[in-house]
C-alpha cells in the first residue's frame, strides 16, 4: 500500500509540473545581390569589418574596439541610426575566398546563437555576387509560445529586411566608385 501511495503521490506531483520549455529552433535567413563591380572592389568594403557604416548606412558610426585590425577575434562596435550599440566580433576572415564570419559580443543583440556570413564571388563579366546568410534563435528562445515581437518568423524578418538593406547600400556604393 506504502508503494501504491507513494507512486500515486509522484503521479500527481509530475503531473502539476510545468512542462520544461523546448528550446526554440534555429533560424536561418539568405540574401543575395548582384553587383555591378569587381569582386576585388567590392570586397574592400566588406572585408573592412570595422568600416561597416561606409557602406551600411543604417549605421551612424563603426569602429574596432578591440584589436586593431580585421582579423579573428577584433570586435567593433556600431551606432545604429537609432541610437542603439551593440559589439560584434569577428569570428572568421578569408580573404582568399572572400568571406567574413561574425557574432554578437554585446549591446542592443536582436537575437541568440547568431553567426553571419558575407561572401562576395566572381559572377562574370566584372560582376559580383555577394551572399549574406545568418542563423540564430531568438532571444527568449526558452519559452513558448514566444513573447510579443520575439515570434520567430518576426526575428527572422528583421534579417532579411536588414541583410537586404546592407546590400542594396553595398551594390549602390561598389557601383559608384
């Protein structure tokens, strides 16, 4: 009877628990664009991690805050028109394939778990291709249903919508020098 007891008591208790919250999937998003400029040009302002806001102009002002040059690691800081900060850090340069990784380090973070690459590639006749793709989670990716503005498929409209704006100001800027 002892047993019986006890197993309907941890029934009971088991079942008034919260359930333990899944943790929200990753996201992904992918941009791209063709531009009217050499790869070699156009690379010259993407693979200036810490002058973004030449090109990127919701972007008030960039500057490496730690290291001091593009290389693994360096973090700059950016000033978006807003008003808002936040801190990224490079996490991978290749200048040879012409591709820059990078993650939050802190500030205004719009969400979890976020990497980011730009890929700028040859697309003939002295044109380029430049790839801009994200993964990440939202930010209070422990609950469900998300909070208001934190719905996935509201974080992953902010990339696009920001990877689209970044460019199209990249191709207006590469096709004017």
């Amino acid at each position: 009877m002892n047993r019986l007891y006890s197993m309907v008591v941890l029934a009971s208790v088991l079942a008034a628990a919260p359930a333990v919250a899944q943790e929200a999937p990753l996201l992904s998003t992918r941009q791209s664009i063709r531009i009217a400029a050499p790869p070699e040009v156009v690379w010259s302002y993407v693979g200036d991690f810490g002058g973004i806001a030449r090109w990127f102009k919701v972007i008030d002002s960039s500057r490496l805050v730690f290291k001091s040059r593009n290389e693994p690691g360096a973090i700059r800081e950016l000033v978006r028109r807003n008003g808002t900060r936040v801190r990224e850090q490079l996490v991978d340069l290749d200048p040879w394939r012409r591709s820059l990784s990078y993650t939050y380090a802190d500030g205004a973070v719009m969400a979890a778990d976020y990497l980011a690459t730009i890929t700028v590639n040859e697309a003939g006749e002295g044109a380029s291709e430049v790839v801009w793709e994200g993964r990440f989670r939202r930010l209070d990716y422990g609950s469900d249903p998300a909070p208001p503005g934190q719905e996935d498929a509201t974080v992953t409209g902010f990339f696009e919508t920001a990877y689209k704006r970044g460019l199209d100001a990249l191709k207006e800027t590469a096709e004017q020098r």
